[in-house]
C-alpha cells in the first residue's frame, strides 16, 4: 500500500513538472517566433537598401566612365 502512495506522488510531482516545462516552453517558444519575425523584417529591409545601393553604383560607374576627365587619363587604346 505505502508503494502506490509512492507511485501517486511521483505521478503527481511529474504531472506538475511536465506542466511547467510546457509553459516555459510555450512562452520561449512565443519570443522565438517573434525574433523570427523581426529578422525577417530586418533582412527585407536590408535587401531593398542593397537593391538601391547596387542601382547607385552602376549609376555612378556609368557616370565616370562617361566624364571627360575619366576618359582623359584613361584613353581607349585603338587596334591597329
């Protein structure tokens, strides 16, 4: 008799620890997938600023390449 006392709390102290552990694990779980979403957002942005940075670059190497000083110092070698 004593050892199904025992079996009863043990049951009972693991019921309430798996409980807990569910919590804990329900509220990380929530942060995680709020992280998640800010990161995405985060990356979407940065995609868009690179995106723009890349249309810039080409717009000023065409830019140079098309100055007259840029054109002076580095002449076009002609074929023979």
């Amino acid at each position: 008799m004593e050892t199904l006392i025992h079996a009863d709390i043990f049951f009972f102290i693991t019921t309430i620890a798996v409980v807990i552990f569910l919590i804990l694990g329900s509220i990380c779980f929530y942060y995680v997938i709020k992280i998640l979403g800010n990161i995405k957002r985060a990356s979407d942005q940065l995609e868009k600023e690179v995106d723009r940075l890349g249309d810039n670059v080409d717009s000023l190497y065409h830019t140079i390449k098309e100055s007259f000083i840029f054109n002076l110092i580095f002449k076009k070698k002609r074929g023979k």
